[in-house]
C-alpha cells in the first residue's frame, strides 16, 4: 500500500473510534512503530484534530468539537465508482435511491473536466443490462422489491425471522433462520432454514409482504440447525470436467449454487460437483439448458439419468 493511500486509510480508521493507540495502528496495517509514529504526525500536520493521553495505557483519541479534513478522490477512484453504478444497472439492488444521492455528491466534488470524462464513459461503455437506447447515468429505475431493504435492515440486527408470503392468493406465515439472500435470474432469493419443517428452503423476496424478528422462546439454537443441515446433505450426481471454453461459459452465467475447482494453476481445466434434485421436473429443464449452454468443451463424469434423457430429447429435436 502506498503511503498516501495507508494515511488516507488510517485517517477513517481513527476518525471512526474514540480512542486509539499506536500499538492497534501497528497490528491493524502491518507497519512498524517508527511507520505508525511518523503517519500519525502527518495525519496531525493535516488538520486532524487529535490529542495524547500520557501513560502506560495512554494513546490518542479524536477532538469531536473540531473541524476534520475533507475527504477527497482521486480522478482515478471517482472513474471506478461511475464504472462500478454503471455495471450494476438493471440488477435490482437495493438503496439504489442512496446510490443516485451519492452519484450527485460526488459529481458535485469533481472538476467539470472530470465530470466531462464521466460522461463520455457513461455514453461509450456498455454492459450486461444497460440499454444502449437509455444510457443515463443517474436514471436507476431498476429498483427492486420494496420488501428487500426492510429485510436487511431486519439482518443487520437478527438472522431468526418471521415471514409473511402470498403466493397464489394464499398467506402463510414462516419461521426460518436465514442462511443466504442471493440473487439469480433478475430475481432476490432467502435461504433459509424453516423452524417448523426443520429443512432447508428457497423463498422468492417478491413474495414477501412482511417479515419481523422471530421471538426468542421457539428459537432453536444455531448448533442444532447446522447439525440438521449436515445430516440433510445432498448427495452428488453430476461431475463435470470443463476445459477453458466451458470455463468462460460458466463465469458468463452459472446457478447460485453450483461452483467449480480448478485443476490447474492457470485455471484452464476445472471440475464441478453438485447436486441435482431429479424429483424437480423445472430444475432439470434448467440444467439441461446450462448444459448446453457449457458447449462441447465438457467431459462428463456422472450424470442423473433424468439429465440425460433431457440432452438426448433435444438432440433429437435439434437433428430430427
């Protein structure tokens, strides 16, 4: 890390504690204590207000009553936050009204060169989801489920929850303990395990209509849940070989779940395990469909019967 980089970096880690010594500065950024010494003197001539406690368990803490330095970025860092909104367009992410305030801060923090360089990016770039037709930088309607916000909110404080979900003009109320919220296919998904049928389940987040904190007193304990969990492991059914093709395939779109192991140092062979639940007539249509999407560059090791049949059938239909 580069010295005005590891000051910039030390200045918010300070600025966001009370009280700080040059020992938790040394082990926090891996620097001697002469290092910590002569950054924390530079970060004083700056402006930051600090000020000593004398003793054997002294060290410093930060003036709130007075004025701290601006926090400023490069032309560099600016670029990479632009790229970084314009790469997420059409993801359905949550606080995208919070992006759009923070894109109009910083635009106003800039030059207007630099502003000029944004938005000659924002009109030659292209990305996954970005509509050539409508590339406005600050034009975020693509905003998702209104109840994802308010669930994260919720497990920041606590991962046992009480769900509300319609689906199919019918309410049901589910305790679960949330394993993952991940999104797949333009669509925001829970995991979790559900306390009263003590499995794993996948519920969609546009079917949420209200969640709360799930009461203490019908918790169970986050041990007894993993050991159920590993006891309702699945047992592998399909192993893949993929070589550098199939490789840049799966980067391009893979399902949340399904991950691959590099057999060599360059990362141009892999090889993939999972499981596939022959019992879920959609799923398999889906994986048939991946498959081919892999292209020839597999070699298949184990395959469910079911996803067999399903390759050959669109053989068929293909060369009739």
């Amino acid at each position: 890390m580069k010295k005005v980089e590891r000051i910039n970096v030390i200045m918010r880690y300070i600025n966001n504690r009370a009280h700080f010594t040059i020992s938790e500065i040394m082990q926090e950024f891996n620097i001697s204590r002469s290092t910590a010494i002569r950054d924390i003197r530079e970060i004083e001539a700056l402006g930051m207000p600090l000020d000593a406690e004398v003793g054997r368990d002294g060290g410093y803490f930060v003036m709130r009553n007075s004025v701290l330095p601006e926090v400023r970025f490069t032309g560099n860092e600016v670029k990479a936050l632009f790229i970084a909104f314009m790469a997420t367009r059409n993801q359905q992410l949550p606080y995208l009204k919070s992006r759009q305030s923070l894109a109009e801060k910083l635009l106003g923090l800039i030059s207007e060169n630099q502003q000029d360089d944004l938005f000659h990016l924002n009109q030659i770039l292209l990305f996954e989801g970005t509509n050539p037709n409508n590339p406005d930088l600050l034009d975020l309607s693509d905003l998702p489920h209104p109840m994802l916000e308010q669930l994260i909110q919720i497990l920041l404080v606590d991962s046992y929850l009480l769900i509300t979900i319609e689906e199919k003009k019918e309410i049901k109320s589910i305790p679960i303990y949330l394993l993952h919220l991940y999104r797949e296919k333009s669509l925001w998904l829970i995991e979790g395990f559900d306390l009263q049928e003590e499995k794993k389940q996948i519920y969609p987040v546009d079917h949420l209509t209200n969640v709360i904190p799930y009461p203490s007193k019908k918790r169970i304990s986050k041990k007894k849940i993993q050991e159920k969990l590993s006891k309702q492991e699945e047992v592998i059914n399909l192993i893949l070989e993929l070589g550098p093709n199939a490789i840049a395939q799966f980067k391009k779109y893979h399902p949340i779940h399904v991950s691959i192991s590099y057999t060599n140092p360059y990362q141009t062979t892999a090889i993939l395990r999972t499981c596939i639940n022959v019992g879920k007539p959609k799923e398999v249509a889906e994986i048939t469909n991946w498959l081919l999407f892999l292209g020839g560059d597999i070699r298949v090791r184990e395959v469910p019967e079911e996803i067999l049949e399903g390759l050959q059938e669109r053989i068929r239909l293909y060369c009739p």
